[in-house]
C-alpha cells in the first residue's frame, strides 16, 4: 500500500510537510489516563497562552483553505475544530483508545491528525483534487460527491476518505474495536513544520507503544521525498 500527495497540492501548498506512520495489533489497544492528562495539561497552557486562529500551525492550516477558496471560519482543519470544542468543554467524546489518544496528540500540537482503518482502503491514498466521481461516506451513513477540485484523500477505487483535506473524514475507514491496522498521517505547512513533525513522531512512537498498539514503518514526506509505502 501507499501515500503520496498529488503534484498539484504540492504546486499549490510548496510548504507542506507530512508524518506518517503505520500500527497494528489495535484490538489490544488500552487506554493510558497518564498521557491523557499529560496531554491534557499542554494543552490547557496552549489555549491560555494564545486562541487558536493565533496558533501558527493552525494560521498556517488557515491560508491553506484560503488557497483552496475555502472560508477558514467555515471550513475548519480537524485539529482547530478539536481545540475550539475542548476549549469549550474540556474534554472530548471517547471513541477508541487509538484515536482518543491522537486526537489529544493533534491538539497539543495543534496539527491535525487523520488515522485510517487500511482494511477499508483500496491499495492506497493519493492526497489530490476530486474528479467529481468519488464516494464519500458520512457517518449518517449518506453518501456524498466531493465536487471537482476539492481536496480528498482518495484511495485506487474512488472511494474519498475525506472531505476539504483535513476538514472531515469519512465513515468508511474510520477506525473501530475490529480494526486491526491503521495508517496515521499528519500534515502541516507552518515554518517549523519539519522540526514539529519529527518531535511528534518521538512522541507517538513511545505513547502508542505505551496503549499496547504495534508501531511499523515510518517517515517524513516533502516535496522531495513524496512516496510512503508500507
């Protein structure tokens, strides 16, 4: 299987770094409350330090919509929306401990963070414009048409695995107690993105090792180097 990101969004975004990760052995997951609260705690000292549109990462994430002729304040990238709504309640729903984890992860770093249950992905994901024909799937259970253009994350078979890049992703692959291997990707465009990027890979290779999860292959993505295969 793959990930790459088209030579248009590459054109589009030159600044664009990614991480990404694989991990097996998600039915043995466990939850680790320790780096919850860790989490939790950074994240608190970042939203009393700055609001979110002032975060570079997210104001980073926010041109980027622009460019796409997105409204930043209508269309949210996944880690804005996710500090918007704990600043609000300070806490979020819990879905898995994989992706509770990552969602905690993806707000103290302010970047967001997609993971895929690769059982439902057709040979790979290509980051890229739609065509108009992909299938999207809602978790109403509806199925959408990304229009031509918009940014998905497209797998060999059409299916889009997400919705405006990092705005929403779909039911589909979205990760469950029967999944059993994911793919972990994590896109920023800020200046410090590299560096940024490569702290959170030390940091999710030792808490997901910590959850009981099977940590694979591994790699920064940019410009020059596109390809990820796993």
């Amino acid at each position: 299987m793959y990930f790459t990101h088209a030579d248009e969004i590459w054109a589009a975004h030159p600044n664009l770094r990614a991480l990404v990760l694989t991990a097996d052995g998600l039915t043995s997951a466990t939850t680790d409350e320790a780096r919850l609260t860790d989490l939790a705690e950074r994240i608190d000292r970042r939203q009393s330090e700055q609001a979110e549109a002032q975060m570079p990462e997210i104001a980073a994430w926010r041109e980027a919509f622009t460019r796409m002729g997105l409204k930043p304040t209508q269309y949210r990238c996944a880690s804005e929306a996710l500090l918007r709504r704990y600043r609000k309640d300070k806490s979020l729903p819990s879905f898995h401990p994989l992706v509770d984890h990552l969602n905690h992860v993806s707000m103290a770093y302010a970047i967001p963070i997609a993971v895929f249950d690769v059982a439902h992905v057709d040979t790979g994901i290509t980051v890229r414009p739609a065509t108009g024909a992909e299938s999207y799937e809602t978790f109403q259970g509806d199925i959408e048409n990304p229009a031509p253009g918009e940014v998905v994350f497209g797998d060999a078979a059409g299916h889009a695995h997400s919705r405006r890049w990092t705005f929403r992703q779909s039911a589909r692959s979205a990760v469950s107690k029967s999944s059993e291997s994911a793919l972990i990707v994590a896109e920023a465009h800020h200046a410090s993105a590299a560096g940024d990027l490569t702290a959170m890979e030390a940091e999710l290779k030792t808490g997901l090792a910590a959850l009981g999860v099977t940590l694979g292959s591994s790699a920064l993505l940019s410009e020059s180097h596109r390809l990820f295969e796993f």
